[in-house]
C-alpha cells in the first residue's frame, strides 16, 4: 500500500448504522467475519483497553443521561460492557467459529438494565452506534500505521457493523424479555389488587395502599364497578389506562374505576360487542357492593326486567334493584298487602291491580285515571267501588297504601297480576 492510497483510507468516513439495511444473513456475517486475517486479533487486542476508554468518554460526551450514570454505580457497568463488547469483537476475529450463545448473555443482559433503569432501548443502541464509529476511526488510524490493505480496512469496517448489528438485536431481545416480564408481573399486581378491593372479606387499607402502589394504580375515595359481558362471539379486548383496573379474562369480567374517570363517559365507544352495567358510586371500601349491585342489574336485563343498551347504569335503575333485592319477601309482601285480591280471577286481579296502582301513584280523579288506562270514567269509577269494598278503610291507611304500592309495583316488574 502507498502512502498515498493510506491516507485516502483514513478519511473514508465510517458507515451510518441508520443507513444499514436489516440485519445480514447468517451466511452474509460468516462471509464478512471468514475472510479477515486471524492475526488482526493479536494485533488489536494490546490497544483494546484505549479503544474502550475513548468510546466511554465519546458516551459520557454525547449521551447525557449515561453521562450522569457514569458517576454513578452504574458507571463500572457501563464501562465493563463497552470492555466486554471489544473483547467479544477481537475474540470473534481470532476464532469466527466459536459459540456465540454465552458471549450473547451480557448483551441481552444490557437490554434487560435499560428496563430495570425506565429508560428506552434507543438510548443504549446510541451508545452502540457511537462505540462503533469510535471503533471504526481507531481502526482507520491503527490500519494506517500499520499499512493494512484498503481491502482489509473495509472489510473491518463491515465486521465491526455486522457486530454492532448484532449486538443490538441481542439487547433488544434482553429488552423486550425484561419489559414482557415486567409487564407481566405488573399485570398479574393489577389483578390481584382488583381481587382484594372486589372481595367481600376487608382488607387493611395499608395492604391496599402499598400493592396499589406497586401497580401503579392511584387509589381513590369514590368508586365504580362495572359488569361486563360478550354481546358478541369473540369482541375485541379494550385497552384502558393505568386508572382502570380490568379483569377481561374471568368468568364474569369487570371493570374498576375512579367514580369520576373520564372512560366512564365513553365506555359505549371503547366497549364494542360488550354489554357494561355500571354499578353506583360507592366509597372505595363499598366496591364489593356496586359489583354486586351492577350484577345483579344485568341479570335483570337477561329478564327484561331492565331494558337492554350496550351501557346500562344502575344509578338509573336504582327502584328496580331496591324493590327486587329480595324476591321472596317482595312476594311474601304482596300476598299480605294485596290479600283482598286473592279469591279474584285472573283477569279480575290484573284489572284492578292496575286501577289500585294508577290511584295510587297518582290519587286523581276517575277521568284522569281513566286517561292513564285508555279505559271509560265509568269503568274506573265502576273498579273504585270494587276495591273500596274489599280494601275498606285500609285505602286511607298511609302503611296500607304505601305496602300495597310497593308491592304492585314489585309484582308489575316480575309481570304478575
């Protein structure tokens, strides 16, 4: 090589890594790593330690959040990694050959910091690109002192990219292991803590509070529940943020919320192929009680007990919930409180059930009454008289009347006459 051919070596500027195409094959790296002379190993590795220490400082200088680590105890470790990284490259020059998988562990390993640091992979595979364009400029230099072919030069250059490449796909794969693991062990607090605020046994606020924080849910004073169920086969799963704490995959799916979070206004639009019934704002304690409570509602919806919409809310529907609480004893009520009635034919009892509750509701004259029914003043004035004489005075009784119209409403909501 001639001097001159030497210097137009040295100002080839390096390759940009965000220029690179995807990643080689596995037959292209074993072409590029074969075809460079083994003793380039013996020759770099006396100068991999100053190669190290310029690719730390180039770090230091570019990228400020590593530069603050560097001071720190993560320091050593960022610095044993750009030592490691060098070595591994220099190994791999002496022996193409040799298994990969534990060379591969430290790198996977530098993927799996950046989550435990909260930091995104970007920033480390910045520091690769910077660690290789310090490599390749060392590279330049040393092959001009030394008179290396061009040819050699730039197949180093391929092989130090080919590397970095590599590298970063094996970090990559750390990262995306660590932040699946993280996820799922996040997932699997969330869940428990959903568990613990929708069990009926209490749990100490403090147990609460601490597992909420490791969740990363903030705890609230006022809550909603909300009962899910398929409208569809197989509906999409939605994705809420961290202030919703979801169960999709349970027998009975749920939701639980802030009372004032902004999803409840839009659950109709986030929950397609999903029936939700929201169960009332309670305190945080009382969340067992709005699930219970919104469950309860959608087995009436099953009933036609309350109208169907692909978003019910029990806070809308709280006479029903309170008047059905107890079917038995709402039976048991109005077999007392409507006795009069019993003896009457079906028809008979239907007719004046539905006088006794229009009077009730609304203590109007026959004509508005009988504008309530579609029926004739005379009709109703006729039905009047029958239920004068078989309720007597208990018509004017206050607890009478008010039995007898929670009991007709009851049994107008389970369609008994």
């Amino acid at each position: 090589m001639t001097e001159s051919s030497a210097r137009r070596t040295t100002t080839v500027p390096p390759p940009r890594l965000e220029s690179l195409v995807p990643p080689r094959s596995a037959a292209a790296s074993t072409r590029i790593w074969s075809t460079l002379p083994r003793e380039l190993a013996s020759m770099f590795r006396p100068r991999a330690a100053d190669v190290a220490v310029a690719v730390v400082q180039e770090i230091r200088r570019s990228i400020p959040e590593y530069a603050r680590l560097l001071e720190g105890p993560f320091g050593p470790i960022v610095t044993g990694g750009v030592e490691e990284t060098i070595a591994q490259f220099i190994d791999r020059l002496a022996d193409p050959s040799a298994p990969r998988e534990d060379r591969a562990k430290i790198f996977r390993h530098l993927g799996k910091l950046e989550v435990a640091q909260g930091r995104n992979i970007d920033t480390l595979q910045s520091a690769y690109r910077i660690g290789a364009r310090v490599a390749w400029r060392r590279i330049a230099e040393f092959g001009q002192s030394v008179n290396l072919p061009t040819v050699t030069i730039c197949q180093l250059a391929e092989a130090v990219f080919d590397y970095v490449d590599e590298i970063s796909v094996l970090s990559l794969e750390g990262f995306a292991a660590a932040q699946a693991k993280a996820a799922g062990a996040l997932e699997r607090r969330r869940r428990r803590l959903l568990e613990l605020l929708l069990s009926e046994t209490p749990v100490a606020a403090q147990t609460l509070t601490e597992l909420a924080a490791t969740a990363g849910w903030t705890v609230p004073d006022h809550v909603v529940v909300v009962a899910m169920e398929r409208r569809e086969d197989d509906p999409d799963v939605p994705s809420f943020d961290e202030g919703v704490l979801d169960d999709f995959d349970a027998a009975e799916p749920c939701l639980l919320m802030a009372a004032g979070h902004d999803h409840l206004h839009t659950l109709r639009d986030h929950l397609p192929g999903w029936r939700a019934v929201v169960g009332p704002r309670v305190k945080l304690a009382d969340a067992p009680t709005s699930l219970r409570l919104a469950r309860r509602a959608l087995s009436y919806v099953h009933r036609e007990l309350i109208p169907d919409e692909p978003v019910i809310w029990c806070e809308d529907h709280l006479s029903t919930l309170w008047l059905l609480t107890d079917e038995f004893l709402a039976r048991e009520l109005a077999e007392r409180a409507l006795k009069p009635l019993a003896d009457l034919t079906v028809k008979q009892r239907a007719r004046l059930s539905e006088t006794l509750l229009a009077w009730l509701e609304t203590s109007g004259s026959a004509p508005e009454i009988a504008g309530r029914l579609n029926v004739h003043p005379q009709t109703v004035r006729y039905r009047l008289h029958q239920l004068e004489a078989l309720f007597g005075d208990r018509l004017t009784d206050p607890d009478d009347r008010f039995r007898m119209e929670i009991s007709l409403r009851a049994m107008r909501l389970l369609g008994s006459p």
